[in-house]
C-alpha cells in the first residue's frame, strides 16, 4: 500500500475508535501508520531512517518482523512513557502503529502478524481480491476512506456519532439521553414538530428543555407556556420529531429549601426570579387562581384542605409563585434550579 | 546447490539405519526430491544399497528397483517376468540383502504398487516416502511421519541470491524482501519468483500455504459491535440499542458479501 493509504487508513481508524477529531492525535496517528514499512528502503519511513530499513531488508521479510502484534508491543512498550503526558496520543501511538500493519493483510502478500511464526495473515483468502500496490483497487479504497475519516471527523467534531444519529433520527429518547447528559452545561433548544394533544393544533417550532419527565418525556417551555413533550404518557405535545437544535452554555445552581411557618415571600425574594422551583408548599390561608391556557402544563397544582393550601410545584418560576404567596406564612420543601447563561454574568 | 535440510537428511538417514520406514510429507516445491537425493548419496557414501526409485510406470519402478539388487527379470526359460512376479521376486531377495528403498512423490503411486510396499513393510523392509497430501490410508496411515517445515527466510534468501546469480540479474536487498514476502519458505516458489521479476511478470499472488484467512476473525470481532445493543437493553439507552441494531445489519451485510467473494482454488490455475 502507498504511504498516502496508510496515512488515512490509520487516521480513520483511530478516529473512529478513540472518538476523536484532533487533528493532533489524527495527524500522529497517520504518520505513525508509515512506521511499519520502515523494513523496505522504497517507503517514506525507510528513506527517513536508512541504516534501520537496510539492516531490515537485509535480514527479513517484507512485511515481516514490522508487521507483527511482537512489533505493536514492542512500540506501545517503547512509547509508554507518552501515557503520562497524554494518554489519548499514546493511544493514538498504538493504535496508528497497530492499523498501519493491519491494513497490510489486505494486499496480495498479507503480514506476518504473528511473527517468529512464518504464517502470513490474510484478508480475504483469494489473492485476487486483495490489492495490488499502485492499484485503481487501492485508489477506490483511499477515495471510500477519505469520505469515512470526513464523516467522522464531522461527527465527533459535533456531539458525538450517537447524538448525530439521534439527531438524524429525530427520536424523543434521543433528545431526553442528551438532556440528560448535557443538562448540566447547556441550556438546549430543541425543534419539535407534531401536534397538541389538547388543542389539536399542528406543532413545529423551537422549546426551551425544563427538564426531563421519562425516557421518552421532557417538559418544555416557550416563553412563559409549559408544555409536556414526547410520545408517551400524559402528554400536552405530541412529538413526531424532537430535535436538539441549540445549546447555550449555563451555570447550574441547585439549593435545597426548608423552612417551617416562616414568611414564604422572605425566602422566594432571595431567589433568582427566574429560577425553577419543584416540590410542596403548605401555605396558611387561600391562595389567588391560578388559570393554565388549554393545552398547557400547569406548573403549579393548588388544593385546599380547609385553611391550608397545598401547592405542588413541578418547575415552576419563582415569579409565578410569588404572586400566588402574597404575604402568607407558609412550610416547605422545595429544590430550586437556576440556570444563568455566561452571557448574563 | 546449498543444501538447507542437513537435520532433516540425518534423520531418515538414521531412522534408515535402524530399520524403521519414514513417510516425509512436504508441500509441492518444499524440496523433497532434492533431500531424497541427498540421503541417498549420504548411504551410498557410507557403503550401503540404497535405490531412489523414479517417477516413473510401476513397471519401470520396479525394473530399477530389480537392476540394483542385480535380480534377473526374465525366468529360466528366458521369459519375460511380469510386474507381480518381479514384486515377488524383489520380496524374497530383499529378506537376505540389506538395501534402503526410497520413493519420491509417493502419493502418485498406483495401488498395485502400495499393496506389495505394505507386504515389504510387513517384512521389516526399511524404506522412506516422500509425498505431498497422500491418501490417509494403508501404508501412508502406518508409517510414523514428519513434515517439513518452510525453510528459513535466510535459506530462502541464499535460494534467490544462486537463482538470480544464474541468470545475471542483479537484485537489490529491497527487491529481495518484497520477493521473500511470495515465498513463505518453499524453494520452489523462490525460484519461480526470481524467474517471473526477471521476465517483467508481475506476480499474481503468493502461492505458498503459509497464509491464514483472517476473514472469519474479522467478522467475529465486528459482530462484538453487537454488544453495544446488550448495553443498550441493560443500561435502557434506546441509543444504544438502535445503534448495536444497525451494527449488526451492517456486519451481517459485509459478512454476506465477504463470503459471497470466489473461494481460492488451491487445486486449479485460472486465470
């Protein structure tokens, strides 16, 4: 194979299972796949260390003692010290070593993979099949890898091949897994198509994701409407698609509240007025209506049981609950989420 | 010629002189005709009876074997004796006289002939066959064998150093590398492939049996992707269990079409 295939070969390779697109562990990974051919004086790597490439030439075969796993220890054992330094370059050390022979048993000699035995390994077992040096075959294979090592490099340089393929997808677990994972971090927006379930109406624009309900749920807001998204359960949309669209950089903030019999509007006023409350609040006295457009999720859920009111809060925002609370002393348990972007602060 | 198979020669040679019979087993072009010749001139040198019997009709064979042991092959009358006979007649002068028998390419000899070299080894007749791929029967089945293993790159070197010196064609170190890799320790092969760079022909692919189809274990090591959809379940990832799905269809599908490819024909040439 000519020093260009190995170079993208064992680019692709290490692409694909390190799931990276540096192009720093790429580019080592590439070059270290010429290392190899070091045994014949014709290859790129042979030129560049000539008494090395002749004193292999003169005793072994092409493809031989090189291209063996002896050969792959022997480099990751040499290289060892590269793991405290960066162990994904280290890998990629390896790893383009390792692809840079193996692509080997694809040509019309195969490799000694398993030197000292003399069997050669080979693949697949009829050597017409196999490339020839030089080939149009070997052309045919360098353009495929190109396109694969440009959609890798494409993928990981984005989220990442599953949330690529979730986003290919469309799925509602998709955008829950990804919520899940980047919740954190990142305020996502997500692009959804489908239909209310209330209102019948047709759906197709961005949500803001509050937060995750199922594997298949999310509650999402648009401006000040929540809704519960997904394709299953009790649903206010009805989703066809979900996609993550956007994602803004957050901090997270979480605070656990507690409080017995104390000024509810004390506490909530300390609060950022933006910031999601979820849990129950026992509030002395009656509370004012609270009225949810059809087709929406109530954020906040009242029940009287003589003097007290009961209200469940399932991320509702500060501000609407202040409102309610008015000057009333009140108990509590509540967690509340404030995201503030970067941008904000 | 450098003989390589110096260990191997001492071995028949001895197990010869102690009276057992051999079956040596070597791929076409591994050198056995070259290594019968040699034990046969190692006996002869220490003053035995040694026949390399030729490849040639069992009549033929015989009448060689016949000539040596100086058996006359015509009767009293001055007959003509035939194949059966002369088997008969080599039996009975073989229970007195002391002579190594030595049968090159012995997979091709003809069941006549294999019957009578089983009712010799009966008798407690030394001999050695050479052979490639002989039938696992009758006296194949009863001789203790061994096989010859690929000579060393080294050897195989020196084989194509003295073919292309014959010829005054000069080959580099590298040239010499790439030519070893179509080798895989036949001498045979060595020549053929100094003979075919000499010619300008490329060479179509190595023939030697020193390969190993890592097809099936490629195959193996893809359908591992298969995991991932187990992961999947367990960690109740849809994702994952999507993407372990689409790895199998895609395994299955290289699978089809990497087992739909030609197999290697090892029996015939085509083109």
């Amino acid at each position: 194979m000519t020093g260009i295939t190995h170079i993208i070969f064992s680019a692709t390779g290490t692409c694909i299972l390190l799931g990276t697109s540096d192009p720093i562990v790429l580019s080592i990974a590439g070059l270290m796949g010429l290392v190899p051919d070091v045994d014949t004086s014709r290859s790129w790597s042979g030129q560049l260390l000539k008494p090395l490439s002749h004193y292999l030439e003169k005793h072994h075969d092409h493809r031989g003692i090189t291209h063996s796993l002896l050969a792959s220890i022997v480099i990751a054992l040499l290289t060892a010290p590269v793991i405290l330094l960066n162990p994904q370059i280290y890998a990629a050390i390896v790893l383009g070593y390792t692809l840079g022979w193996f692509a080997d048993c694809f040509t019309k000699t195969g490799v000694q993979g398993l030197y000292p035995s003399q069997l050669r390994l080979v693949c697949p077992g009829n050597p017409k099949y196999r490339i020839a040096t030089g080939s149009k075959a070997e052309y045919f294979l360098l353009t495929f890898l190109t396109l694969t090592l440009s959609l890798f490099i494409w993928i990981n340089s984005g989220s990442g091949f599953i949330q690529s393929l979730n986003w290919i997808l469309g799925s509602s677990f998709g955008a829950v897994e990804q919520y899940k994972q980047e919740g954190g971090q990142y305020l996502l927006t997500v692009h959804i198509n489908g239909r209310n379930v209330q209102t019948q109406q047709p759906v197709d624009s961005q949500f803001d994701i509050v937060q995750d309900l199922s594997a298949n749920s999310l509650i999402v807001r648009q401006g000040d409407a929540f809704f519960i998204a997904g394709t299953q359960g009790n649903l206010n949309i009805e989703a066809s698609s979900m996609r993550v669209v956007g994602r803004k950089p957050i901090t997270f903030a979480v605070q656990k509240l507690d409080f017995q019999d104390k000024l509810v509007n004390d506490i909530l006023s300390n609060l950022p007025m933006d910031s999601y409350l979820t849990g129950e609040l026992l509030i002395d006295g009656e509370v004012g209506t609270i009225t949810t457009p059809v087709g929406q999720l109530s954020t906040i859920q009242a029940q009287t049981f003589g003097r007290i009111t009961k209200l469940t809060l399932t991320s509702a925002i500060t501000k609407d609950v202040l409102k309610l609370t008015k000057n009333s002393f009140g108990s509590g348990s509540l967690f509340m989420r404030s995201l503030e972007e970067y941008a904000a602060r | 010629m450098t003989f390589y198979r110096q260990k191997e020669a001492a071995i028949i040679v001895q197990s010869l002189k102690a009276a057992e019979s051999l079956l040596v087993l070597g791929d076409t072009g591994s050198g056995k005709s070259f290594l019968a010749a040699q034990v046969q001139t190692q006996l002869q040198k220490e003053g035995y009876l040694c026949v390399l019997v030729p490849q040639d009709v069992p009549k033929a064979q015989i009448l060689s074997i016949t000539s040596c042991l100086g058996i006359p092959d015509t009767n009293i009358e001055g007959g003509k004796l035939n194949i059966p006979q002369l088997q008969n007649e080599v039996l009975i002068a073989l229970e007195h006289t002391t002579a190594f028998l030595l049968f090159d390419d012995a997979h091709r000899l003809t069941p006549l002939v294999r019957y009578w070299l089983e009712r010799l080894h009966n008798q407690g007749q030394p001999m050695a066959l050479f052979a490639t791929n002989p039938p696992a029967e009758g006296i194949f089945l009863r001789l203790p064998r061994f096989t010859l293993q690929p000579l060393p790159p080294k050897a195989i070197k020196q084989i194509i150093g003295e073919t292309a010196n014959k010829l005054n064609y000069e080959l580099s170190n590298s040239q010499m590398s790439q030519m070893l890799a179509y080798c895989g320790g036949c001498p045979l092969l060595a020549e053929r492939v100094v003979k075919e760079s000499y010619l300008e022909i490329d060479p179509e692919g190595p023939d030697h049996h020193q390969q190993l189809d890592i097809t099936p274990f490629l195959v193996a090591l893809l359908m591992l992707a298969g995991i991932v959809r187990i992961i999947g379940i367990g960690l109740n990832r849809t994702s994952l269990y999507v993407i372990g799905g689409l790895c199998l269809v895609l395994v299955g599908i290289i699978r089809y079409l990497v087992y739909r490819l030609p197999k290697n024909n090892r029996k015939r040439l085509s083109p």
